[in-house]
C-alpha cells in the first residue's frame, strides 16, 4: 500500500506531502495505481519549482517522496491551485482503489526549511 500524508499549517495551506511504499496493485512496471499517484506528486513538484519558479525541498528515492515548500504569499492563489488539484486526483484514485492507496492530511504542521 502507498500512504500520501498531506501536512497543512494552522491555516489550512498545504506546506508539505509525503508519499511511502509501493500500492502493490501490480508487479512493478505495470502497476497503473502506482503509476498514476506518481505521475500526480511529480507533477505537482514540476508545477511548484518549474512553473512557480519556487525553491521546494524534495526528496526522492525508489518508493519515497517528499515536498517541502516555503510558501510565498504572493503566490498562494497558485500554489493552492498545483496542490489542491494534487489532492483532488489523490483522493479519487484513493476512492478507487482504497486497499492500495490511503491519502491522510494532518493540519496545525509548523514547516521549517
């Protein structure tokens, strides 16, 4: 199973997401699920440093990855807009496919980069 933790501020802005493990839907090179939460986070990352120019702290290992951004006030309408989608296709593959994928949000995290 892959597990997404989404890590919100006290506002409620996503500051944050984490994804571990492997769905296990599939042998590996044919597992869609795996492939489309994939194709979702790295995405979301090339919105947020490509296209927002923003400097995020990503991690990325065979089965992890991480984002950690320092939000930019004049940017948020579009940042909202890159990660809310994110959280939008998370949660509809996770209703599809809920034994492989668990999508968890936790809200009140103070981000430090």
């Amino acid at each position: 199973m892959t597990s997404v933790e989404i890590l919100r501020d006290a506002d409620g802005k996503i500051c944050e997401f984490r994804s571990r493990g492997h769905t296990g839907y599939a042998e590996a090179g044919r597992d869609l699920v795996c492939a489309g939460v994939s194709s979702i986070l790295q995405t979301a990352v090339l919105g947020l440093e490509e296209y927002l120019k923003l400097s995020c702290k990503v991690e990325q290992e065979k089965g992890h990855l991480s984002c950690q951004l320092e939000r930019d006030i004049f940017l948020n309408r579009e940042i909202d807009a890159i990660l809310e989608t994110m959280v939008l296709g998370l949660r509809a593959i996770a209703r599809e496919y809920p034994q492989y994928l668990k999508v968890e949000e936790v809200v009140g995290h103070v981000t430090k980069i």
